[in-house]
C-alpha cells in the first residue's frame, strides 16, 4: 500500500502525520521523505543511515562531427534545451526535463546521454521502520527526477508513506501519482483553506481517494469542515492546538511517543485510510 501525506501549503503538520502513522505503526513500514529540497523526516524519526548514492539525470550531449545542423532536437524540445547558433550547436543542460526526445529524432545519431549530478538518496532504518530519502544538491533546480528516484524504493510488499513536497506544483504531482490515498493535511484558516482547495484539486486530477487531517484544528473558522462536507471529503483526524504537542515538536519528538494515548489516534488514521482506499471512494 501507498499513502501519500500531502498539504497545499507548507508548515501545516504535514511531517508530523506522515512520521507519526510510521512510528505508531512500528513494522512493516517504510517512509519516504520526498521533500527532497528540504528533508526533514530524518529529524523526528533518527534513522541511522546504511546507503547513499549519488542520482544523475539524463542529459543530451551533441556530437558535432555527426550533427548536420537539421534542428530536428531543437523542434522537438519544449523547454529549449538545444539551440542552434550559426553552426554552433549549444545545450543548456539545467533546462532539460530527461524526456529523450532529442535523442529519439536524431537521424544522424549525434545526440547521446551524459549525466547531471542531482543530489543524493540516502537509505537507512529507524528500529524496524525503513526509511529513504533524498537531497536535492544545492543550486539544482529540477527535484521531480530526484523525487522519482525516491520513489523507486516502494516496495509493494509493506506499507509506504511518502511525506509529500507542500504546494501543488510538478514535485507534489511526482510524489502523490500512482499511490492508493492521499492525506490531505489541513489547518482551519482562511490561507489553509485556499491552499488545501488547490491541493484537492490537483488529486482530483489524479482520480485518487482523498481525505482530510484538520491540524491546529480549534483554532480559526469552521470554513474547513464546511468546504469538507460540500466535496464530499472525510475528515480523518483532527489533531487540537496544544501546548504539549507544540513543545514536543519544537524538540524533535514524536506526539506518540511523548503523549502515548495519540499512538492509538494515529493506528486508527491508517486502519481508516486503508479501509478508504479498499473502496476507491472518499
């Protein structure tokens, strides 16, 4: 099973879920941090780390001796990767979303692959939970083939959660698609609002089975549970505003682990979501 935590802004709780369900749940359980431009699941949870690799992505690299200037890569490129400058054939490697195209309608088999250095995915274990995230290297503008790699560490065998990017973009897209949920994580405002009706939208898309976890959730209006009831969109948990969880999270410590009554709320979330995602309906 695959359930994605997401939110349509950041700093809603959405780590917090996502490290919560893992930790209560103890076994048969592998996160995936696919907030590669900011990680930060390793905090809560403390994984020691056995594996890093270093992930490329594919970029075109042109021999000119074979390429007869025919601008066939240049047309098929959407994001101008390739120009043709006089006789000058120049590339712009950071452009380049690794579709292959160029590489496909080159008749003179002048376009072959390099490497661009992404980041790293990292591997490791938090007690019986397996754990990999990645890195994105700094300056790299592209974390959806990142997220990707990320991805390729599901194992169909136990439950994965993925902590999802915040926002709506292509790296949320990347991290949410092909999974069986996706946890809308939410707070009861006027901004969360705005954003979780985003974010719901773009799952919408995906045609997958959505529900809600309201965070900080006596705080604010009722607008929220109104916007829940009028898309159909259960709510899952609604975790209040208190002192004690704000004080556990500012330490880097699980709400499971320090207010042991939560492990039993979080247990029942999962034991929820999966009961959804058997149905296929919200």
């Amino acid at each position: 099973m695959i359930i994605s935590i997401a939110s349509g802004k950041g700093g809603t709780g959405k780590t917090t879920v996502a490290t919560n369900i893992a930790v209560s749940l103890g076994s048969n359980v592998q996160l995936l941090d696919c907030d590669v431009e900011e990680p930060n699941a390793h905090l809560f949870i403390n994984p020691e780390i056995n594996k890093t690799d270093i992930a490329y992505t594919q970029i075109p690299e042109i021999n000119e001796d074979k390429c007869t200037l025919c601008k066939k890569c240049v047309e098929i490129c959407r994001f101008k990767v390739i120009a043709i400058v006089g006789k000058t054939v120049l590339t712009f490697p950071e452009l380049c979303h690794s579709c292959g195209g160029c590489i496909a309608v080159c008749p003179e088999n002048a376009v072959t692959e390099s490497g661009r250095e992404l980041g790293v995915v990292e591997q490791g274990s938090s007690g019986k939970i397996k754990f990999v995230h990645g890195r994105l290297r700094v300056g790299e503008a592209m974390s959806p083939p990142l997220i990707k790699k990320v991805r390729a560490h599901i194992r169909p065998d136990i439950i994965n959660i993925i902590d999802a990017p915040p926002g709506t973009s292509c790296p949320v897209i990347e991290a949410m698609k092909n999974t069986d949920f996706v946890v809308m994580v939410t707070e009861p405002t006027p901004f969360g609002l705005h954003d979780l009706t985003l974010g719901v939208e773009a799952v919408k898309l995906l045609n997958i089975p959505c529900g809600l976890v309201i965070n900080r959730s006596d705080i604010g209006n009722n607008d929220v549970w109104d916007y829940a009831k009028k898309e159909n969109l259960p709510i899952l948990l609604e975790i209040p505003f208190d002192r004690r969880i704000a004080e556990a999270y500012s330490r880097g410590k699980m709400i499971v682990d320090e207010l042991p009554e939560w492990r039993d709320k979080f247990i029942g979330l999962y034991e929820t979501i999966k009961n959804l995602a058997k149905t296929g309906k919200n």
